[in-house]
C-alpha cells in the first residue's frame, strides 16, 4: 500500500512540474528575426544635376518600415512597398544638393525594432560611353581677325573613362602639328601665327580602353580687320584657357564694351566613377564692365576633385550687340 502511494505521489509531483515547465515555455516571449536586404539598386541616369529624378529600389523582408537616406543631401525618406517585399522611392535633385564620390545612399529595413541597413554600390550608368572632343577654340566657322591664334579643345571624360594622351593627334590643314602641340589628358592647346584663309583642324585619340574619338572643325583667318563697329569685344585675360586651379578662390579677369552688362555663368562637372556626369551651377551673376571696359570676378571651387572641369560662360551685351565667350578650366591633381 505505501509503494503504491509512493508511485503516485511521484507520478503527480511529474506531472505539476510538466504543467510548470510547460507554462513558462509558452510565457517565453519569441525571439524577433531580424529584416534581410536582399537588393538594393538605382535606375542609372545619365547626369546628376538639378531636375534628375533618381529612383530606388529595394527587396527584402516584407511588410517592413523602410527609408532611403542620402548623406548630406536628405535624410530618412520613406519608400513605399508594392508588391510585397519591394520598396521603391525617388529624388528629385535640387540645385542645392552636392554630390561627392563619398556620398553614401543607404536603404534602411526595421520589423518589430530590428533594424538592417545596405549601401548602394553601383555606378550610376549601365554603360560607360565614349569621352568626347569638346569646347574646341575657334569655334566651328568661326572668324579669327589677330595673330597669333589658339587653337585647342577639351577631352572630356565619360563615366571616369579619359584618354590615352599618347595617342593624341591633331592636323591642321593636314599638316601633323602634334609634336608642336601642349598636350594632356585634359586638353591641347597649340598656338601659331597664321596667313589669311580656311583652315580645317582635325584631332583624334583613343581612349584608355582603346576606343577612337575624332573631332573635326574648321575656321577662317581674315585678311583684314574686322570693323569695330560689327561686333563687341569680349577677351578673357586671366586665367588662359585650359589652365589648372588649385581650392581657392579663382578670378576671372577681362575686356569687353565700357559699361557692357555681362552675365556670368560657372558650372563644375566632375568625371567620378560612380557619380559619373556629376554637373553642378556653382556660380551666377550679373555685373557690369568698368568705364574702361574691365571686368572681374570670383569664384570658389565646390567639388575638389581632381581633373574636374568647369566651364565659365560669359554673354556680354550692350546696345543691340551682344557675344559669347567660354572659359575651360580644370582642378588640378
């Protein structure tokens, strides 16, 4: 009789410990698992500058809270979920907004308090296309009437993408003046006294993965001056034209029409791998020459990266005359 009793003490001591055990398992609350970011991409652009809409996409956890974050530019924008699982939203750039190779783009997932983040790292284009010949000096049918004349052009970069400045060539009414001309990875330049006439300039290089750009253009050399009266005057003294910058305030200097309005303009265009296209107005303003004609005025370099280029693009205007003259320049390394 005692061993029976003894069994089934024991047979209900095991099982209210069951019941025990059993009850605080189920108290135990779960724990959360944590978001996953399986992609997170960019529709590429072409150009980053004021008005691009840049659109982001993200897949993941679904029915999670989700952020797009822009270092710098905008903080914490909410992206809307459709389907299930995919996250979109999109920017529009401002002209306040500025865009360096270390600006960071991250997507942020958070459920139940677990928070899970990822760094775009793509380059903005799908392709990178070829550089390009560009600003050449003289302008394409345009007139020169002073000795000695510039001729030179810009190489402009694509998608980081520059050239091969040994395999530049440039012929000047079919005569190879390479050797004689300033050469680099930015720009050429080459200056000569020439006779009156037609002159036809033909440059060509390949790019650093050995593709060919050519850029042909031709101007003329008038045999006499041109009346002061047909035209207004408009020359850029300082800097020269192609020349390198440092950080600091650059100033511009030059001559036109005593009292012309002039209307100044300065854009930056950084060739960045990943932000390649990357163009920035920095600088606008209008002003008026001196009773003298001169003019000058600064302007402080935004995007310090080297070999980015900016174009100073000057319209000056009086009575019912105006002209146009662009300035290339280049950040130094």
């Amino acid at each position: 009789m005692q061993i029976r009793l003894l069994i089934l003490g024991f047979l209900f001591l095991s099982s209210v410990i069951g019941i025990a055990a059993t009850s605080h398992a189920a108290s135990s609350p779960a724990v959360p698992i944590a978001p996953v970011i399986e992609r997170f991409f960019l529709q590429p652009v072409d150009a980053i500058e004021p008005g691009t809409e840049l659109k982001f996409t993200a897949s993941g956890t679904p029915r999670a809270k989700a952020a797009l974050s822009i270092d710098g530019v905008i903080e914490q924008i909410p992206m809307h979920e459709e389907p299930p699982g995919t996250y979109e939203a999109a920017y529009t750039v401002r002209r306040q907004d500025i865009f360096t190779p270390t600006t960071g783009i991250t997507v942020a997932l958070e459920v139940a308090g677990q928070l899970v983040q990822a760094t775009l790292a793509q380059t903005l284009q799908v392709d990178s296309p070829a550089p390009a010949i560009k600003h050449a000096t003289p302008r394409d049918g345009e007139t020169i009437r002073t000795n000695p004349v510039l001729i030179s052009a810009t190489f402009e970069e694509a998608n980081g993408v520059g050239i091969d400045a040994r395999t530049v060539k440039i012929l000047l009414a079919g005569k190879d003046i390479t050797r004689d001309a300033a050469i680099t990875a930015h720009f050429f330049s080459y200056r000569a006294e020439l006779q009156a006439g037609t002159y036809t300039v033909d440059a060509s290089a390949q790019d650093v993965t050995g593709r060919l750009l050519r850029q042909i253009w031709s101007f003329n050399v008038a045999s006499a001056a041109i009346p002061a009266s047909t035209t207004l005057p408009l020359q850029i003294s300082s800097p020269a034209a192609n020349a390198q910058i440092g950080t600091g305030t650059v100033d511009i200097r030059g001559n036109t029409a005593p009292e012309a309005k002039l209307e100044v303009k300065v854009q930056a265009i950084a060739a960045i791998a990943g932000f390649v296209g990357l163009r920035q107005q920095i600088y606008t303003q209008t002003l008026k020459a001196d009773s003298n004609g001169n003019f000058v005025f600064s302007f402080q370099p935004h995007v310090t990266v080297a070999g980015t280029r900016y174009e100073v693009t000057i319209n000056a205007s009086k009575s019912e005359m105006s002209r146009d003259i662009k300035l290339v320049l280049f950040q130094q390394k």
